[in-house]
C-alpha cells in the first residue's frame, strides 16, 4: 500500500519526537536532570547542536557526546537507542559496530518496514 505525503510527515514528525524524548529520557536516566540539561547547554553552546535539531544532525550530536563524555557516550548512545527502540515498539539488539547515527538510521529502517 503506499503511503501519502501526509501520512509520511507524520510518521517523520512522530519519528522525530520519539527521538527526541528518547535522547531527553536516556541522559536523564544515567545522569539525572541537572547534568542533562548541562549536557544540552554545553552542546549547543559549544557544538552548536540545539536539542530540537537533534534528528538533523545525528553526526555533530554523536561528536559533541564524544568530546563532553569520551568512551562513555558509546553508553549514552545505547541507552538512548534502547529506549528509542522501546518507544518504536522494536527489538533493541546491542551492535559493537554501530555508532549513535548508525542505531537511529537502524530504529528509522525498521520502523518504516514496521508500519509498510
């Protein structure tokens, strides 16, 4: 069946927020609330990566996670695509060879087989 443009936008947009409350919830989770939003200041005021923009610039949010945290944002990445795959209602299976960029481009291709 295919899809309309709209039903697209909307499953972009849908997409997008689950990313972002995902990215929230996952930060929030190992480090609390006063460090996550540390951790958003720093990286818009530093990288330039603003937290709506997040789902547009997966590369500089993963660079500026591994400058502020070093190997410890490999941890962030998982528990932040592990709850994205929870939220898509997806299984989560931890890959040794992916990055945070490749986890969502992941979570987005099996959503969208998901719902064809």
């Amino acid at each position: 069946m295919t899809r309309t443009v709209i039903e697209e936008t909307r499953r972009d947009a849908r997409f997008r927020h689950l990313l972002l409350e995902s990215a929230d919830e996952g930060i929030r989770g190992v480090l609390g609330e006063g460090p996550r939003q540390a951790v958003f200041y720093h990286l818009e005021n530093r990288f330039q990566v603003r937290r709506e923009k997040i789902p547009e610039d997966l590369e500089n949010f993963q660079n500026g996670l591994a400058k502020i945290f070093g190997p410890g944002a490999r941890v962030l990445a998982r528990v932040i695509a592990r709850r994205l795959c929870e939220k898509l209602e997806i299984p989560f299976s931890p890959r040794n060879d992916y990055d945070f960029k490749m986890y969502v481009e992941d979570c987005k291709r099996r959503y969208e087989e998901k719902r064809d």
